[in-house]
C-alpha cells in the first residue's frame, strides 16, 4: 500500500506553522489569521482538487512512457532517482517561469503571490488550476524513461522541499548553500513586488537554474509581497478565479480580435500598445487589505481549520483506498467550508447563516452514521 507523501506531511505543516507563529510572537511579529486562514484554505481546495485532477494528469505520462520512451531507465538504479530529481527541478523551473511571463498560467499561478505577509501558511497557498496544463512541462522525464514512481516521488520531494523557505525567520545561510540551493532569502525575492524583485528565482530547490538563464536575483532591500493589482478578499474560491475574470475582461476589452487571442498568450501586463513597466504599480493602491469582521470568532475558525487539514491529510494519504464517492463528497463539503471562512472573515450577511447549515449538515451525517 502506497501513501501520499504530501498527505503525510499535513499535520508537520501545521506544526511548523505553529512553532513559526511562536517565534514571530517572540519577536513581536503578527500572523494575521484572516491572511493565514485563506492561504490555508487555497492549500485545502489544491490538495482536495489535486485527487480528481491527478488522474487525467498523470494519464499522458503513463502513456507516453509506454508507448514512447526512449530509454527504460531501470527504477532500482539511484541513478535513475538521482538524476530523475534533478530533471523534475529543472522541468519545475521552466514551468514556473512559464506561470509568470504567460498571462493564462500567471492567472493559474497569481493566487500563490497574494498575500502581503510572508510566512509557512504562504506555502500552502496553492494554485486550484494549474495541474490541469503544469504536466506538460514534465512529459520530457515520461519521453526520456524515468518510471512513474520515480517522477511522482521526487516531484513531490521537489513540493514538499518549497514549504520550509516561505519565512521571514531564516536569514541568510552558509554561502555555498546559499550559491547552489534554493534558501528563503532567494525565494523571498521571487515574491517581491519590487521592481528589480519581479519574475527573479524561479527556482524549486536548485537556484542555479536562475543563475544559469539569467533570472537570479540577490535580496539586498526587505521585499514587498503580494501581487501587483492585489486581490483584496479571503474567499479562496475568488482568489482563484479573480485573476482569470480579469483576464478575461482585459481580453474582451481589446478591439482587435487578434489582440483578443493575443492577450491569453502574452506577459503580465501586455496591451497592444506595450508591456506595462511594473515600477508603475509598486507599492500602489489597493495594498493593505485587512478586513476581519469576525475578529471573536479566531478561536472557533482556527479549529475548524486544524479538523479541515486532518480531513484533507487522510483523504491524500489514503486516496487510493478511499472510494471515489467519498472524496467527493468530503472535498465538496471541504470546498463549501472554506468559502464560508471567507465569508465570515469579509462580514457577508450569508456566512453564518451558511456555517449554521453546514454544522447542521455534519450534526445530521453524524447521527445518521451512528443510527447505521
């Protein structure tokens, strides 16, 4: 029986965060919880979605790996690991590079640089969409003849590597380590908004791959975080959606139906008239979005949140035990809760009549389950 190692890691996750939230405290530094919460929660909808999604995206790599390798490349060999690991880092490297200079991958990818604090929660902002086009930056492995098992590991490996330097708590590291490896300092830069900060180290864990393309970046000035045109809300849904209405918007809005199709395909910011110098809009309007119209109720969402991950870290690590009917029906009910944090945290009049209905649909499923 094979277990997820993401699924694994969850409850490490959630530690990690709080031992980082302790420190912070120390040094008289806040994690907001309404910031916290949604960048957990676009890390509960990814990981939930991640198991209907991962079907139709490993697909094409089992076929092309049997239909067109060419090499079989033996998976008991440490070669075949070593090297495999490296060939994901670097096939990671040109698809997140891609997800910031394509405008419909920077849509997928732009909810992973919304928000304006940086710390462990960060890393669990994930993206809802971006597996459905990411795996084609890896059919090369399947293509060259790295077995499913080695690619699925080391690039999860590759994920659960990122998680550690999303802070503000490690400074700079051992200079070699520092030249040849991604560090939070490094990955600091790449969520800047500053202008000499933007689209630098795209790295996964190896920076040279900056360094070799020309995209490194040292930290030298503390980083601004957040996106551009900051998303100002905590639905995790609509973090995820935002970026792709306003795509669609600007899309609508050319005049030309070349420049319509064009707008897809070219750089954040492109209009037909030319690219937008991101200078234009640091530290600009918008910034500093706090709202929290449930400022009693932290305690109350903070343990719905730990009960959340506990479900989502069983469904991952369990996933191909659990029947299909299952997870959809605990990733719906998952998707549905967090939505309603959002709601709570922006104070619509719809959220606590929705959470009273989903503590009374769980009530209801729980005394049906005993009554069995």
């Amino acid at each position: 029986m094979s277990l997820n190692p993401i699924g694994i890691a969850v409850p490490f996750f959630l530690m990690l965060i709080g031992i980082e939230y302790l420190v912070l405290r120390r040094q008289n530094k806040t994690v907001r919880l309404n910031d916290a919460v949604t960048d957990m929660s676009c890390g509960l909808g990814d990981q939930t979605l991640s198991i209907f999604f991962k079907t139709f995206t490993l697909l094409p790599y089992v076929y092309v790996y049997e239909t067109h390798a060419l090499f079989q490349l033996s998976l008991s060999s440490p070669w075949t690991w070593a090297i495999g690991a490296i060939a994901v880092d670097f096939s990671y490297y040109w698809y997140h590079r891609f997800s910031h200079r394509v405008n419909f991958g920077w849509a997928t990818h732009a909810v992973h640089h919304q928000s304006e604090e940086y710390n462990l929660s960060v890393a669990l902002r994930q993206p809802w969409f971006s597996q459905l086009y990411s795996w084609t930056f890896y059919m090369p492995l399947a293509l060259l003849g790295f077995p499913l098992e080695v690619f699925a590991t080391t690039f999860a490996f590759n994920l659960l590597y990122q998680f550690w330097i999303h802070t503000e708590t490690i400074d700079r590291m051992w200079a070699p380590f520092e030249w040849l490896f991604n560090t939070p300092s490094h990955h600091r830069v790449h969520h800047g908004t500053n202008p000499e900060y933007v689209d630098k180290n795209y790295a996964g864990i190896l920076i040279i791959w900056d360094r070799m393309f020309g995209t490194f970046e040292l930290e030298v000035e503390r980083p601004l975080y957040g996106t551009l045109k900051p998303l100002r809300s905590w639905n995790a849904a609509w973090a995820n959606l935002q970026p792709w209405v306003a795509l669609a918007r600007h899309s609508v809005e050319q005049t030309s139906w070349l420049d319509k199709v064009k707008v897809w395909f070219k750089p954040p910011g492109w209009t037909p008239a030319g690219e937008a110098d991101p200078a234009d809009a640091f530290d600009g309007p918008g910034r500093g979005f706090d709202e929290n119209a449930a400022p009693n109720a932290g305690a109350y969402i903070f343990t719905n949140l730990v009960i959340m991950g506990t479900v989502v870290g069983v469904l991952l690590t369990f996933e191909g035990q659990i029947p299909y009917l299952y997870h959809a029906v605990a990733g719906s009910f998952i998707l549905w809760t967090v939505i309603i944090w959002g709601a709570l945290f922006e104070g619509k009049r719809w959220g606590w009549p929705m959470e009273y209905a989903r503590v009374g649909t769980v009530l209801a499923l729980g005394g049906l389950f005993l009554l069995q």
